[in-house]
C-alpha cells in the first residue's frame, strides 16, 4: 500500500525570485561587496515586475544575503554560515495580501455600509480623530488604522468576514511586510492615508455602499503603491 506523499505549500512569488538572485550569487555572478544591477535592469533579466522584486531584495537583506543601502544600491553580503534558511518563514507576499485586502474589504464595506449606525459612524469618527492626534504628535497611527479596518468589518454582521480582514491585516506583523513598513512609512504617508480614511468615512455616512466600496478599494491600492511602488 502506497503511502499518501505530504502536500508541500507552493512557493511565493518573491521566494522563487530570491532563490534565483540567490542561485546567482552562490554561483559567482555577483560577489561579496558588489553592487547588484539596477532594480530595472534586474527585473528584467529574471522576467518579474519591480514591485514583486523589491519583495525578493527585501527578503534576502532579512536573510543576511544582501544590504540594501538607500540612495546607493543592493549590495551582496559576505557568506554566512547558517543551519537553514529563514525564507520559508517570512510571511505572505506584501502585494498579493494588498489585492486580497481590496477585495474582501471592498465587499465588506459595502455590507457595513447598509448596516450602518449613528453608533457606528460615531465610533469611526473617534478612531479618525486619535489617527489625526497621533499623526500630529509624530507617532505612527498602525493601531488606530487597525481598528478603523476591524470596526468597519464589525459593522458588516459577518465573523467570517470579520476574522478574515483581521487575519489580512495582522500579516503586517510579519518580518517581510514589518521590514517594508520601516523602509517605507511616513508621515507624509499616513497623513495621506488618513485623508484616505476619511473619504472612506464620508461614503458610509452618505449610506452610498458602492461609494464605500470604491473608496476603499482605491485606499488599499494606494497603500499597496506606498509599499511597493508601481
């Protein structure tokens, strides 16, 4: 009797890229010390967009292969003896978890729209207001941004839903989106999401559900391009 193979989970997108810029360095294309070739130039050697390479480089600096210097460049690591590799363990693909967020929560908020309660909208508005004070006193508003995504998932009457959007926002934490965030947040940023927020807010409280939706699919493409770029 045959014994039932175990299923292995399929490789991200930026973990096959980083392999190959791995595979690249072991084999003495790029050496310790040398710059890698422009974000451009690389992304179109292996075949891939720019936003799903810059995963991969921030990947690798996690892993100690390279160091990304700003304004300068990707430069290869020395060697580092390590007993395994810590790509496995990096978390779900920044981009890819941007498109799930905008269309489950584009949905979600439409439910939440039709749903909707001066109570709710009135729990919105404060949760707006403490981003706006934190952003003011310099203080990066990620726990106030949650809890305007979880309070709209709430609303929409729906656990599923509600764990989903919570599990998908959560994945921030995870080494590679939490990395993104350090290189990229800004107060410029957030001021901007704010403004995002806000826009989602108006549209739930003119009860207009596929304005709702637009606005915050537009938000989460947005936040998407903050990260990532185009």
């Amino acid at each position: 009797m045959s014994i039932p193979s175990k299923t292995t989970e399929p490789r991200r997108l930026y973990q096959q890229i980083a392999e190959q810029i791995r595979g690249l360095i072991q084999a003495g294309h790029f050496l310790p010390g040398a710059r890698l070739p422009a974000e451009r130039d690389l992304a179109h050697h292996l075949g891939v967009s720019r936003p799903s390479l810059r995963e991969a480089l921030i990947a690798l600096e996690i892993d100690g292969r390279v160091e990304i210097r700003s304004g300068s460049g990707v430069y290869v690591c020395a060697p580092l003896e390590r007993v395994a590799s810590m790509m496995g363990s990096m978390g779900e693909s920044p981009s890819e978890l941007m498109q799930a967020r905008a269309v489950i929560e584009g949905t979600v908020v439409a439910l939440a729209c039709a749903r909707m309660t001066p109570e709710g909208l009135a729990s919105l508005q404060a949760t707006l207001e403490a981003m706006r004070a934190d952003i003011a006193d310099g203080r990066d508003p990620l726990e106030q941004d949650r809890q305007f995504h979880l309070a709209i998932a709430g609303l929409c009457g729906n656990s599923v839903l509600m764990r989903i959007v919570r599990g998908l926002f959560d994945e921030r934490h995870s080494p590679i989106s939490a990395q993104l965030s350090v290189r990229f947040d800004s107060r410029e940023g957030w001021h901007t999401a704010l403004l995002e927020h806000e826009a989602i807010y108006a549209a739930l409280e003119a009860a207009d559900p596929l304005l709702a939706e637009a606005t915050m699919r537009m938000h989460l493409d947005a936040s998407k391009k903050r990260w990532l770029g185009d």
